[in-house]
C-alpha cells in the first residue's frame, strides 16, 4: 500500500520529500483508522457477545470474571497489537518514529496484560470465597504477594524498554539493592511468611472470634491481608493487627468454642461459711419437699444412717458419724437444677464443685456448657441460671457473702443506740 501512494502521489508530479512524508503520514493515518475499526468491532460485538453468553450460562466462576473485568481490559489489546504490528509497515524508513511508537505501544501493552493478571487473581479470590476450605484457609495474603510480584515484574519490563536493556540487565543488578528492598517490603515479607503459617496451620481464619487484649482486638476476624488482618470487635470499631504478630506474640481464638457442642459457662456464688452447718430433721423434712432433691436426700438418709448403725455412731453428737450439711444439699440441689435444665448440655463437662474457702467464703462455682453458643442468648441463659440459684440460696438457711455496705453500718449504729 504504501509503494502504491508513493507511486502514485510521484505520478501527480509530487517532490520526492513530500512523497516520503505524505505517504507514511496517510499510512499512518490507516493504521490509527484500522486499530479504532478493531477496537469497536472488539468492543462492540466480540465482548458483547461474550457477556451475553457469560450472563446467561448457569456457572458462576464465569460471572466472576466479568465482574472483575477481565474481558474487558483484554479488549483494549486489539487496537495495540495493530499499532504494533502495523507502525513498521506504515512508517518504512522511519526507524526513530517506529522505536518510539512501537516502544510506547509496548508499554501500554504490557500496563493492559498487567491489569487483566491483576483481574484474574482477583477472580481467582472471588471464587475461592464461594467454596467453604475459604473460611479456613485465606489466600488474600497469597493474592497480595502474586500482585506485588505482577506490578515488579511489570515496572521491570517496562523499565527495560525506557532505557533499551534487556530485563535480565536490570534483574541482575538487583541483587544489591537487596537490602533496600528488605527494607521497604519488610511488613510485606514478614506478612507473607506469617500468611504460610496461619494458613498450613489454620491458626486464623475469616469469620473467627479472636481476642488480642495487647493491639485492643475482641471480635470478629474481617480479613486476612498479605500485612494486617482487620478485627470488628463488638462495639463495631475495626482493630488492625499487624499478620506476623499473631505468629510472634498469643491470641485467643474462640473457634473451639464455635465449633463444639456448647459455650461454657464458668461462675461461683460465694456461701457466707458462718451459714453452713449440718441438717437437722426439720430442715430435711423441708428439702424433701423440694422437687429436685426429694429422691436424692431419701437416698441419702438411707445411706447415712445404714453406715451410722453399722460403725455404731453416737448420735449424742452431730460431729459423730457421717451427716448431711445444708451445703452438701444445696450443691446437689443445683446439680440436679442444672442436670433438668434445658439448655444445659449433658455431654460435655457437667461440674458443680467446691473450691478452697477465701475470706469471701466458701465458693461454689458452676462449670457446664450452654446448648446456644450465641453471645446474647448465652448470657441469657447464664443471668437466668444464677438469677435461680442466688435466690434459693436462703431456702437452705445458707447466705450469700458479699462485703459490709454503707447500709449495714447504719443498722449496727442504730442498733448501738
């Protein structure tokens, strides 16, 4: 085409100078013509047709895809590989013009497969959170290093070009900017290491309750980033954590708990010591009343006064032999409440234990699991549990212990007076 111009603008009596110039400059101006042509007909009907099938197929990775945009940047190639291809041809005997216009279209080629990589992965993330091997094992971080790596590899190519060296020439210098570069991708580096660790041994994942007292964290795992992993704790503020700190320093993750068949709870009532003594007959006669415990005190008189009669105990002395205290009673009173309660699992650890006497009294702490594992209804049912045991306490002639307030100094001075 461009002999035929030349051969024919010469046939219209045309300088050579002018013949030169204006038939790489008409040339030229086909190619910008053609690259716009490809880039409609690209855009237009190729890409057009393709989300028309993507959109009506049942698959959804496909839909992932043109969400991110993938085929669209893909589409801004067309127009550049006719430039490209084509500026030699238009533009014969401009070597300069055609370095320039093939060097620029290079670059804006690569910057184009740069962001349809960039599309991809995030795709390819996109995808993975649709599948439930997400939840335990985040590849954001691994997505993240991919990318800095794409954008390196990227700026080192396109340097290559600026400067007309091959990208082996500038990769082999980097060697000495190692340490720099440590330097700068020092919280990525580390990220990444601790992204491995997390992930082979799924110390975190999204979705997790994790608690960091230390960086202010007591909620729910966000995200997991190739730097920070972003916590919304329960007031709603979202903490930061660096991602190597959960390798270098403890967390707690509440996945355990999540994951079982109950949230424990874990409380004590304290009994005032001064109330506990051993049952007499009036007191048990009343007991025997109580639902919970009737079939365990006929029991339990049964097999106290069979060992009493059996070592011929003095009964002169409740300090001889074996006896019933009001304690004793409660304690199982409040097993037997529990062991009825609904919510209460009896699959897991069941414990209603005493533990070693303070000088806030005797503590009587309740160790079992709730059924319901979610947050509010978990401390419903726990305030209803102790609402019940911290009222029938007196109904055992027991007190609950709680230190001398303002009121009971006012009583013993009116007493005084």
């Amino acid at each position: 085409m461009l002999e035929f111009l030349q051969t024919w603008l010469q046939g219209q009596g045309a300088s050579e100078y002018l013949v030169f110039y204006f038939a790489r400059g008409i040339a030229a101006l086909a190619v910008l013509l053609l690259s716009l042509t490809v880039n409609f007909v690209a855009k237009r009907y190729i890409l057009t047709s393709l989300t028309y099938v993507i959109t009506r197929s049942k698959t959804k990775w496909d839909d992932a895809i043109l969400r991110q945009g993938a085929p669209n940047r893909l589409a801004y190639l067309a127009p550049a590989l006719v430039i490209y291809v084509l500026t030699p041809f238009a533009l014969e005997g401009m070597d300069t013009a055609i370095a320039f216009i093939r060097g620029a279209t290079h670059i804006y080629m690569i910057i184009i497969v740069m962001l349809v990589i960039d599309s991809v992965l995030n795709t390819v993330e996109e995808i993975y959170r649709g599948f439930r091997a997400s939840r335990e094992i985040p590849i954001k971080g691994f997505i993240q290093i991919s990318k800095i790596a794409l954008y390196f590899l990227s700026a080192v190519f396109i340097i290559s070009i600026l400067l007309n060296k091959t990208p082996f020439f500038l990769l082999s210098g980097i060697g000495a900017l190692t340490a720099v570069l440590m330097l700068i991708f020092r919280d990525a580096i580390l990220g990444f290491v601790a992204g491995i660790q997390l992930a082979a041994n799924r110390m975190v994942s999204n979705g997790d309750w994790i608690e960091m007292p230390k960086y202010g964290a007591d909620g729910d795992v966000l995200e997991v980033t190739l730097t920070t992993v972003k916590v919304q704790n329960w007031d709603k503020t979202v903490t930061t954590i660096p991602t190597y700190a959960l390798i270098s320093e403890s967390f707690k993750n509440w996945r355990g708990m999540q994951d079982s068949g109950g949230r424990r709870i874990k409380r004590a009532v304290n009994i005032d010591i001064n109330s506990i003594r051993f049952c007499d007959e009036e007191m048990l006669e009343r007991f025997e009343k109580i639902q919970y415990i009737s079939e365990y005190i006929e029991k339990k008189k049964t097999e106290l006064e069979t060992f009493n009669t059996e070592t011929k105990v003095d009964n002169a002395s409740l300090a001889n032999g074996r006896r019933m205290t009001n304690v004793g009673t409660f304690r199982a009173y409040v097993q037997a409440y529990l062991m009825n309660h609904p919510m209460i699992s009896k699959e897991m650890t069941f414990l209603v234990r005493q533990l070693q006497p303070s000088e806030f009294g005797l503590p009587i702490e309740v160790y079992v699991f709730s059924k319901d594992k979610v947050w509010a209804n978990y401390e419903a049912i726990q305030a209803d549990i102790f609402d019940h045991i911290l009222a029938v306490v007196p109904e055992f002639d027991l007190r609950v212990y709680q230190n001398p307030s303002g009121s009971d100094f006012r009583g013993l001075l009116q007493t005084s007076q």
